[in-house]
C-alpha cells in the first residue's frame, strides 16, 4: 500500500451535546484515556497521525498535532474521533467509507479523490460520493453511550498497563487485572475486586481508607478517592476527587464529587463541582428506555440505564437531585429548591428556586471559573475563554426562549 496520511475527525458533533460545545471530540474521555492519547498510543506516536478541529480549537491545543484543513498529496485514512480501535485497511486499494448505525466510522480515500471532500471549521462537510459499507466496529453514536460501553472500553485499554506492579495490596479476584503505580497512595482498608475486569491505578493517585473499587475501573494520575463505594465500569481523569457511589459513569479530568451522593450510568465534562448529596436517577421507575433531550430534540436512548450528561465548568449545590435522563449544559449552575432539576438545563444558565435564567454575566461566570483553575495551579487561556465567549453569545437568545417556556410551564 502506498504511504497515507491519518487524520482523526469529528462527526455527529451533535449527538455529543454539551461537551461537543466547548471541545473537539478527541479530547472526550472514556476507558483510560482522552481519545487523543488514545489513538497517539494505538498509533505509537506516528509522525503521519493528525487531528481535526477548527481554527480556534487547533490554538487552545497546540501541544496536539493538529490541522483545520484536510492533508494533501497522499492517500488518507479518516477515522471518527470516537473509535476505540484501529480498523484494518491492508485490504484496501479504493475509496471507500464504513459506517455502523449510519454514522461514520473510517473512510480510506485515494489522493487523486481528495478533491470530492470540503472541510468547514474543522469539520468534514461531505463524503458523498463514494463506496459505502458496513462495518461491525461499535462504537459511542451518542454522548449517553460512551458510559454504557466504558467498562469494555477500560478492559481493551488494559494491555497498555501490563507492566508488573510492586504495591502490595488484598486483591479479589485474578491479581494479574490489577494495575498499580508505585508513585500511588494506598491506605490500610481498601478493597478491590477484579472479578468482572482490571483495575488501574495511575501515577501518585490517592485511595483512602474504607474504599471500595470494583473493576472494570480506571483512577486517573493525581486522582483522589475518600471513602467511595466505585462500582464496575467508571473512569476518572486527571485531579479527580471523589467520594460517595459512582456506577458506569467518566469523569473528565478537574472534577469533583467530593462528598456523598450517587452518580450513576453518567458522563460528567471537566471542572465540574458536584455539591454534596448530589445524585442523578439512572433508572424510571417503570424500567422503560430513557428518552434524553439534546439541544431541545428528544432521542430514545434504547437504554433503561441512562444517568447524567453534565458539561464542563458546570457547578451543583448541595442536595441537588438530577433526573434520568437529564442534560446539563457548559458553564451552568443548579441549586436544589425541593424538586428535581429539568431535564434539559442549557449553557450558562442558572437553576434556583425552581426557575430558569441567565448566569449573572458572562465576565461573572469566567471570574468564578479562574478562581477554580487557581485552587489546581492552572490558568484559563485567551483562546478557553474566547471559545466560552462565542458559545455565550451564540446560546444567549435561544436561552430566553427556554428559560420563559420552563418558566411558564412550572407557574
């Protein structure tokens, strides 16, 4: 086969709503890693490999080989920015496009065909044109899935820590799925159990005593865990701290839960607060598929187990109770005022007593989101705050408009 160019693009950006707002799906979290890492280790660093996205996201991740337009001059293979494998091309020698549930998962395209494809702030627009096929990969086609799939997806990132760990640690279940690093803390009184999949534990992450961890299970580098009951199927990223029951569910990575409270079957964005006793609903009472609102269209989720999608920087008070189902948009906050939240809460908003409305002020929301990048020795760049900038404005009018129709609906 020829020499050929990667490129790693999103697709269906809106069926990854909020986090799709505020990021280039290969930053998402699920198994062990940020997609990007991901593909970076699947790919071992290949110097061809390079990652889509537009202008103003190529500039808040500059330290990522990334491009706003396609490569030229080679053949490419284009490979959604949410698979979890490598697909097998050594067969190919045309232009080809592979879906699974209509949505696409990699295309090969020849050089002399590039021409048939446009790219659009940072997005491909079409690949119309060309051999259409089927593949059996699966992978995440909504936000709400990627929780459903994490547990297998933490047990295909497994070989990546097959190194033999040195802590000494009670282990139930084959102690070969067990992963430790040595910079990790672990107190006295910690259980583990790898009887359903590995547990990792990564560089100087921190468990207390009285823990529980259930695998498939991934704590991130620098990660805290106090006293928390983590069942099968969840990962947390970088500078996590964690308490309480968390069940199938990604944190990505700055994000707290600190305190008690249930997250289950969740998928949590970055610098994210979660107040004490917050906890969301992943199951309808009459055990009935979970229907989410994403950007005001409802989906069938085809799953009775869907919990919380929750954007970046969003904050909780205490006591908040979050229904199945529900989404959370980027920058928002709730207060618990007796009743569960709506199940569709749009950027920069605020909840309190039960009512909708816009955040103070966009120059409010950003001085509240320094002061917490502070307490992490961190910064928000221009280019962050440019992209929160564009989305505020951008979301500001419609916001109004479902703001006065909750409003109207609970009077």
């Amino acid at each position: 086969m020829m020499p050929f160019n990667i490129l790693i693009a999103d697709f269906n950006k809106e069926n990854y709503y909020p986090l799709s707002l505020t990021r280039p799906l290969w930053t998402l979290r699920s198994g062990c890693f940020e997609q990007h890492e991901r593909f970076r280790k699947l790919f071992q660093d290949d110097k061809r490999l390079t990652f889509l996205a537009s202008e103003e996201m190529c500039s808040l991740y500059s330290d990522i080989r990334t491009t706003s337009t396609l490569p030229a001059g080679e053949d490419i293979l284009i490979i959604n920015s949410l698979m979890n494998i490598i697909p097998d091309i050594s067969d190919l020698n045309k232009s080809e496009v592979f879906y699974n549930r209509n949505v696409l998962a990699y295309a090969f395209i020849k050089k002399d065909d590039l021409i048939k494809i446009s790219v659009s702030n940072g997005c491909i627009e079409s690949l119309t044109g060309f051999s259409k096929n089927i593949t059996d990969i699966i992978f995440p086609k909504y936000i709400w899935e990627i929780p459903l799939m994490n547990g297998e997806i933490i047990k295909n990132d497994f070989k990546f820590f097959s190194e033999k760990s040195n802590c000494k640690i009670t282990v139930s279940g084959p102690e070969k799925l067990f992963y430790c690093s040595d910079s990790a803390e672990i107190e006295p009184f910690v259980s583990v159990s790898t009887k359903k999949g590995p547990v990792i534990i990564d560089e100087n992450a921190e468990i207390s005593s009285f823990s529980r961890i259930e695998g498939p299970a991934y704590i991130g580098k620098n990660t805290c865990i106090f006293r928390a009951n983590i069942r099968e199927g969840s990962s947390f990223g970088i500078s996590c701290r964690i308490g309480g029951e968390v069940e199938d569910s990604v944190f990505n990575s700055f994000s707290n839960k600190y305190h008690d409270g249930f997250i289950g079957h969740a998928y949590i964005g970055s610098w994210v607060n979660l107040g004490a006793m917050t906890t969301n609903s992943d199951l309808k009472n009459d055990y009935t598929n979970v229907k989410v609102n994403l950007d005001g269209k409802l989906h069938d989720s085809e799953s009775p187990k869907v919990g919380a999608v929750v954007g970046d920087f969003v904050k909780t008070s205490i006591g908040t109770l979050i229904n199945t189902g529900s989404v959370i948009g980027s920058c928002s906050m709730t207060v618990f005022s007796g009743r569960m939240t709506p199940d569709f809460i749009p950027p920069f908003s605020l909840f309190i007593k039960n009512k909708l409305r816009s955040a103070k002020s966009f120059d409010s929301v950003i001085s509240t989101i320094k002061t917490q990048m502070s307490r992490r020795g961190c910064n928000l760049s221009p280019e962050h705050k440019s992209i929160l900038r564009n989305l505020y404005e951008k979301t500001l009018k419609d916001n109004l408009r479902i703001f006065e129709e909750w409003n109207k609906k609970l009077n």
